[in-house]
C-alpha cells in the first residue's frame, strides 16, 4: 500500500509519538508514504524522514493557511529543499477559503508563486483546496499546470481508459479531492489525478463516493492526511498512515474489485505520480 499524503512532521506528535508511528509504519503492509510538508519546518522535517527512512518520500510546499507567513526568502528556502534527492514534489499548496487563515489575494498570490516553482523545476504539485474549487482551478490553468508543456514533462499515460478520456499526465494532483464527479471528471481530462481520503468511508458522504464511482481507478491515489480525516472504524481518534487500508477497502467495494488490486492499483498510479 501507498499513503499518498500523510504529516508524519506533524507538530503536535511528540518525540515519542512519532517514534510509535513510524514503527507501526515499519510492521505494517505499506511499502510508501509520502510526508507532506506544509510549512517550512515541517518541509525540512518532511526531508530529515526521507533521507533517514527507506519507505519515507517528501514534498515541500506552503499551505494556504500559512500564505501570511511566506515571503522571497520563504520561497528560495522551499526551492532549495525541493532539489534533496527523495523530494518528489512541491506541495501541498493552494487555497482555503473555508478558514480564511490567510487573506484570499495572499494566498493566491503564493499559490501562484509556487505552481510557477514547480514548473520551474518540473515537479509534480500537491493541491490543497477547500471551498474554492472555482478559483483553484482558475489560477491552475493560468499558471500553466495543465499546459501542453507541462504535460510534454511527464511520459503520457497508458491504458484503455487513459485513451478514452486523454493520457494527458500534467502531475497535478488533488489531494482529499472533495469535489463533485463532474469537477473530478474535467480535473482527470485536463491531465491531474484525484486522492482520496478517510471521508469516502463516511456513511453519509455521497459525493466521494459518486466520484469514485465515475472516475476509473487508474487515476485515483489513496491517502490517510493523517493524523486528520480518520476513516471508519477509527473515525474520532487521531489518523495514521496504516489506516490507509479502510480507505482503500472502500474504493476497492466501491469499485467492485478486490482489495488486493485497489493495493497495487492504487500504489502503482502513485509510485508513476511521484516518480519513484
């Protein structure tokens, strides 16, 4: 299995507690995590637990709700941990209009900034978005995420369903894609790929699993975004990477196919996603 998206440099773990997670990660079946930075801290501890853990991989980014915090210095330092060598993409960046932490024009002004890091790079980009789907999506195209260019990066992707709908690869990735299916749907023809989280396990979330139904697999990652977004059985304590299997359990009964080929499915898009 592959936690595509989890804050194992959360800081609100202690040293014990992360001790505990990354050993329960170790006797586990998950052959990947990808540790998600959202601050500059968290990027550079993202970076430590690669370089430190086998099954470890990073991405370093700003999250929106820390927009207000970032200048040039801010920027530099996130493109200078973006060249270490298991740091597969920038992220996760975006908006969150649901908070509002950040002023909206400062955190568009440095979503901006950084989709134009990652394509300075030609990195994958880990988007975070909460109620702005509309804006999001604008400010993507604008910058050029979905461009013939970018695409022309990335080798396109194979398979009957990538023929049907576009083998365009732009890297984009949503990640806890809370969207409607026809948002997803256009998301996937323009080129990005949708993760899926704990919420898809929640007996009234229709909408998720509308989009897992729609979408075909090959385009789907599996995340925990823990330790938040705890999926059923566990929902109300503090989510962890090896929960990752009741999400993945989910798509699979969603999907009509067995666990087994939700794992590798699901393991193999993100190795492709992420370049590993």
């Amino acid at each position: 299995m592959f936690d595509s998206h989890a804050h194992i440099n959360n800081d609100s773990y202690t040293d014990e507690e992360r001790k505990t997670l990354i050993n329960e990660i170790e006797s586990s079946d998950l052959s990947y995590v990808m540790d998600i930075g959202f601050d500059l801290e968290s990027s550079k501890l993202a970076v430590l637990h690669a370089e430190r853990f086998p099954w470890c991989y990073a991405a370093v980014g700003i999250h929106p709700h820390d927009a207000q915090a970032m200048d040039e210095t801010v920027l530099k330092e996130i493109e200078k941990l973006a060249g270490e060598d298991k740091v597969k993409a920038i992220g996760e960046i975006g908006l969150d209009f649901h908070y509002d932490n950040s002023p909206r024009d400062v955190q568009e002004y440095w979503f901006r900034r950084q989709i134009q890091l990652a394509n300075k790079l030609h990195m994958p980009i880990v988007i975070h978005s909460r109620d702005a789907d509309g804006k999001t999506m604008d400010i993507l195209k604008e910058e050029g995420a979905f461009s013939e260019e970018r695409c022309g990066w990335f080798p396109p992707r194979r398979g009957k369903n990538h023929e049907k709908y576009g083998n365009r690869d732009a890297r984009v990735l949503l990640h806890c894609f809370s969207g409607s299916k026809e948002l997803g749907m256009e998301y996937i023809r323009l080129g990005a790929t949708l993760s899926i989280a704990g919420p898809v396990t929640y007996k009234n979330n229709r909408k998720t699993t509308e989009v897992v139904e729609a979408v075909p697999v090959e385009y789907l990652l599996a995340e925990t975004d823990s330790p938040y977004l705890t999926p059923v059985p566990f929902r109300g304590r503090p989510n962890k990477p090896v929960y990752v299997e009741h999400t993945i359990r989910r798509i699979a009964l969603i999907k009509g196919i067995s666990f087994e080929e939700a794992s590798a499915v699901t393991l193999e898009n993100a190795k492709t996603f992420f370049g590993i």
